[in-house]
C-alpha cells in the first residue's frame, strides 16, 4: 500500500497538485485507520490529507478514478481457474485425475498458480506489481499499449508461466491422455494466456489514460487537439474556451484604461504652467480618440474542421464587445453571412445554429477559391482601413484555384488580415493545402490546433 499511495502522489504532482512528503505520511496515516475493502472509505482519507485547494478537489476526483478503480476489470476473463474450465469441457474422471495430481506435484510460479486456480486477488496483485515495476513515462500513443502490455507480462512472469503450461500438457501426453482429451487442454490453456495478454493491455491501456491530458481536467484539455475531442470533451472545451474569452476582455479593458491618456501636449503644458515659471508640474496629455475596430470573419465549417471552427467562432464572438462590429461569414462551396444569429441568440446557439446548414449547402465540397471570389463580389466594398479580417480554415480546396488574389487585395485595403489554420505548419502545402500560397497574402497566419494554440493567438485578435 505503501508503494501504491507514493505512485499516486508522484501521479498527483506530475498533474500539478501541490503535495509535500508530509501530506503523504499523513495519507498513509489516514489510511491505516479506514478499511481499505471500502472505497467511499480510502477515496474521502486520501482526500482530506491530500487536497488543499478547493480547485483541486475536482482533478483529485478523476485521477482517484482512474488509479484506484478498476482492479476487477483488468483480470476480467482470468476470474475461473484453468482447472475448472477444463471441468466445464467435460473430461472423462480419469483425465481430471491425471491432471490434478500432475499439478499436486509440479513446483509452479505464483502466476502459474493464479491461473491454474483462478485466484482474482494474486492476479490482480501480481499485474499490479508488474506494472510498478515497468517505466511508463514514455507512453503517450494507444499504439503503443501492445509494446507496455509484453513488458508487463514480462514482469510478471509470463514466459515462464507459458513454459510451464507447455510443460504441463507435455507431461500429460506422457500419461497417455487421449488425443482428443490432450487438444481441450491445449486449448483452454491457450485461452488462459490469451486472457492474461488481454489483462496485461488493460493495465497499459490505463497507465496510458493516467498520461492522458484528457484525465487532467481543464489544463490538460487545453493541450488537446480541438479535431481530436470527443462530444463530451466538445461540451468542455466550450466552457474552457468562454472562460479563456473573458480573461482576455478583463486584460484589454485593463490595457486600454492605462492607454487612456494620449501623447503629452509639449505646448499646453507649458502653457498651463506659466504662473509656476515654467515648471511642468501639472501635465497636460492630447485627449485620445477612441476607435474601435471592425472584424470581419471568414470560417470553414466543412466536415473536416468543424469542431476546431465552432470553438474559434464562439472565441470571437465572445470577445465582440469589444468591437465596433463583428460580421461573421460561413462557407464551405459558397458563403453566407450568419451575423444575424449573433444577434438574437447567446453566443452558444448562435454557433450551433451557424452550423447547422441554414444559411450554405454543407454537403458540397471545400471551394476556398469560389467562396472568397463571392466574398470579394458581394463584401469586398465593406472593408475598410479599420476592419480586421479573420479567415479561419485549413486551405484545402480539393484541388480548385485558390484565389489567392482576393487575399492580396484584401490586405491592401484593410487594417489586417489573420488566418488561423487548425492543421501543423508540417501538413501545410502537402495533397490539395494552399496554405503556403494563402499565407503570403496574409498579415499574419497562426496554426491553431488546442485551446492553448488560441490563448496564444489572443494578442493577434485583441484591437
């Protein structure tokens, strides 16, 4: 126990919970004086000596799940014994008997044991073992769940155990067992360390869920790819991505209270101060003339980076109150205006309602070309030295002029042109991408993947 309370304080810190070695005496303090059978029991101990913001508590929760639950399901298919399934297939009483004294006087490993008998505690205390003493620093990818789940039965002694059931059936071939009887031992031998490998991937499979960014709450969410969310960290990230909006409207009121004042006015300051002889001890600043910037933005909601969009979309127009106006754009073939949702819904119906196919054909094929030719046909009048367009999309036109042109001449009009692209700098230019074309004509192109890609960004979007 002592052992496994450590692991969880070192899985704890590395998921940034402040924990100092006295926390942990007392963990383990508090433990000794619960039963441990008792879930409800272990989880409410290690809690209360282990957690001491209130932030925390919510981490804390998940992690506990993750590492202490679930010992049952990893030996999940070894729970019956070797022997008993060999009773199930009903051999004759001379078969059993031959086997079950070969087993009296056969020395066998304590995993060998465990199988042969079925005893769900020794296996799940000898994979458990075995997973403490393989490095799983390194594990990040589920594709490497089968390469961890080999060094985990290595550690816990499943060659040997593989030799001594071949052994076992060699042995019984040598008792004249009948050929017939001899293939249902290899079988539910087989069987039983297939059962193990598949135990041996469970506990990979969780130690890689414990480096999961997913399982750290909303720091770690923010360091996933927005592509790669699923539909309930989709409802996360929403509420990640607002919190990260009004942060950064608090920090530019902040910053445009201090940039209040304008340039000093040399002429009435001295002027002010005449009767002092001259000394400016009162300062006279030129009044600042407040003007706020228009955005327009331009955004991809085609299948391939719908999920990345609607974050990017709710992101901006969270921040539109800082705006003089906020005009936002849809395409994925042709283009269409969705400000008006903006309008009369909450920033979160808007999205979806932006989304869902009202205003454009979602079901054709990505055209950035047309689109942005439309765009220049029917907009291209309303942009001005103040406007910053936002394009938001990965560039790929399905092999369609790019219209890059309308970019250039885009840039030339307006106060700025950004493009934040949900795809690597690595993929951009590779199969039908024209990102490397788009980018030359752009003010500034920013690959944005996870929220904290976005948080980055922020400076780019801020007026």
């Amino acid at each position: 126990m002592l052992k496994r309370v450590e692991e969880f304080a070192q899985l704890l810190r590395q998921n940034g919970l402040r924990l100092s070695p006295a926390e942990c005496t007392d963990a383990i303090s508090a433990l000794s004086l619960v039963a441990l059978e008792e879930k409800p029991l272990v989880h409410a101990a290690l809690r209360s000596t282990m957690v001491k913001r209130a932030s925390d508590a919510l981490l804390f929760d998940r992690l506990f799940e993750l590492f202490w639950s679930g010992q049952k399901a990893l030996i999940d298919g070894l729970s019956s014994s070797l022997f008993a399934g060999l009773k199930n297939e009903k051999l004759s009483e001379k078969s059993l008997e031959e086997i079950a004294q070969l087993l009296a006087q056969t020395e066998l490993s304590p995993l060998t044991k465990a199988l042969l008998e079925g005893n769900s505690e020794s296996l799940a205390r000898l994979l458990q073992e075995a997973s403490l003493a393989v490095d799983f620093r390194n594990l990040q990818s589920p594709l490497q769940r089968g390469f961890y789940a080999r060094r985990v039965m290595g550690a816990a002694g499943a060659q040997q155990s593989e030799a001594e059931l071949g052994q076992f059936v060699q042995s019984l071939r040598a008792r004249a067992v009948p050929p017939g009887e001899l293939a249902v031992v290899q079988r539910e031998t087989a069987r039983t360390m297939e059962a193990l490998e598949e135990a041996a991937r469970r506990v990979a499979e969780r130690e890689q869920r414990l480096r999961d960014p997913a399982a750290r709450g909303e720091s770690g969410l923010s360091q996933r790819a927005l592509a790669s969310l699923t539909p309930h960290e989709v409802e996360r990230m929403r509420e990640a991505v607002k919190r990260l909006a009004e942060r950064l409207k608090e920090r530019l009121s902040r910053r445009r209270r201090a940039r209040r004042k304008g340039a000093l006015s040399v002429r009435r300051t001295l002027r002010k101060n005449l009767a002092l002889g001259g000394l400016p001890a009162q300062l006279i600043f030129r009044t600042r003339r407040r003007e706020r910037p228009e955005i327009v933005v331009l955004c991809d909601v085609s299948d391939s980076v719908r999920t990345v969009s609607r974050m990017m979309l709710q992101f901006v127009h969270t921040l539109q109150s800082h705006y003089a106006r906020v005009r936002s754009f849809v395409f994925v073939s042709e283009i269409g205006e969705v400000t008006q949702l903006f309008k009369s819904s909450d920033v979160a119906a808007a999205v979806d309602l932006a989304m869902a196919g009202r205003v454009i054909n979602l079901a054709a094929n990505s055209n950035y070309g047309r689109a942005l030719e439309q765009f220049h046909r029917e907009q291209f009048g309303s942009i001005n030295r103040r406007t910053t367009v936002l394009v938001i999309g990965d560039g790929r036109c399905n092999y369609n002029p790019p219209n890059a042109w309308v970019l250039d001449e885009l840039k030339r009009r307006a106060r700025r042109v950004l493009w934040l692209c949900p795809e690597d700098r690595g993929a951009w230019g590779f199969g039908d991408s024209e990102m490397p074309l788009y980018a030359r004509h752009c003010h500034r192109t920013l690959s944005v993947k996870s929220l904290d890609d976005l948080a980055r960004a922020a400076d780019d979007l801020l007026p």
